[in-house]
C-alpha cells in the first residue's frame, strides 16, 4: 500500500488493442483427472474458456491452444523436467496431455506445443502473433501461479496485452489462484472477467 498522499507505484493500467486472440493455456487432462498429481478443480475454468472460444470464433478472432509434450525421458525439458518430476505425464502419447471433451480445437483454432513454462519460450507464437497482426491476448488456462503466469508475463515482453481471465484459471488452491492474480493485476496483467473478455472480443 502506498503512503498517504502518494501516487500508487502499481496504478497503471493496460487499454485492449484493436485485435485480440484467445489463448487457452495448457487446459489438459493431467489437471482434470482426479487420478493425476497434477490435480485442480478446474471444471468451471473449463466452462468459461469453452464459451469465451465460441465468442471469439464469433468474432473472428484465433483462438490458440498451448499443450506440453516431451520426448521419451524428458529429453527436451531441461532442468524444468528435472525441477517438476510430475511433468512426466505430458511426456508423448499419454492420455494426460489430451484436451478434455468439452474443450478441443476446432478446424481453424491453432495449437502450439512446448516444453517450458510460457507459451512464448521455445515456440513460434511471438513471430505468428505478429503476423496475425495481434495486439492483445486475452489469457485462460491451467495454472494461474505456473503457466498462466508466465505466459502474461511473456506476453507483455513482447508487446501483446495480457488480459488474463479470472474465471478461466484455476490453480491448486484458491490462495494460489487469487495470490497471483493480485500480482498480475499489480505488474504485468489486466485481471478481467468472462465478461469483460467477452466484450474485447465484440471490439476486436
């Protein structure tokens, strides 16, 4: 909290460009079923993306799905694949790294694959976002403290405006989830609502 008197060091805040996407972080089975380490109650993040998909298909904004996969002995994971030992139920062909049901791809959505906690490190998102001619990202997915985080973190490095969407992450405890949100909100992020998501997308 800033002294009585003071300007707030963390009063800023972000507009929504002119052409935003979707991007639904890592929203897989390892964190849907109760039988995975990586377990959270996830289902009502879930919900929300689906609809906020449709509203951007609507739209014709891209949606984006980020997913992780590993070679055999996590090979391609580093010391990250090292640091988490539960990353080893992405590793390829396990059931665990699948979308669920009520939230796949559809003909036209893009899915990038990576290693790393970021959408942004390793991948080609930066280089086809600038191509897209995309500004904002309106941000959704599993979890808010790990991959979530650092993908708005990424996203405002590289000059596209992270919105992250409150009620389309989820995280191992709700003191973890609103702890980070709070942070983004401060530093790095615009923390909005499926609502407020939904409206950028009818500007877009």
């Amino acid at each position: 909290m800033a002294p009585p008197g003071s300007v707030d060091p963390f009063s800023g805040t972000l507009a929504p460009g002119a052409h935003p996407a979707l991007l639904v972080v890592d929203m897989v089975m390892a964190y849907l079923d109760p039988a995975s380490s990586l377990f959270l109650d996830g289902e009502a993040a879930v919900a929300a993306t689906a609809r906020l998909a449709a509203a951007a298909r609507a739209a014709a904004a891209p949606v984006i799905f980020t997913r992780v996969v590993y070679a055999p002995g996590g090979v391609d994971g580093g010391l990250f694949y090292r640091k988490v030992p539960a990353l080893a139920q992405f590793q390829a062909g396990s059931p665990l790294g699948a979308f669920p049901p009520a939230l796949t791809p559809a003909a036209g959505d893009i899915v990038v694959t990576k290693q790393y906690a970021s959408a942004f490190f390793g991948t080609a998102l930066t280089p086809m976002l600038t191509t897209l001619g995309i500004d904002t990202l309106l941000i959704t997915g599993f979890s808010t403290s790990g991959c979530v985080r650092a993908s708005a973190l990424d996203a405002l490095q590289n000059g596209f405006a992270p919105f992250v969407v409150r009620d389309g992450c989820a995280d191992r405890g709700a003191a973890q989830h609103d702890a980070n949100l709070f942070d983004l909100q401060a530093k790095y992020a615009e923390v909005v609502d499926e609502d407020q998501a939904r409206r950028i997308l009818a500007r877009g």
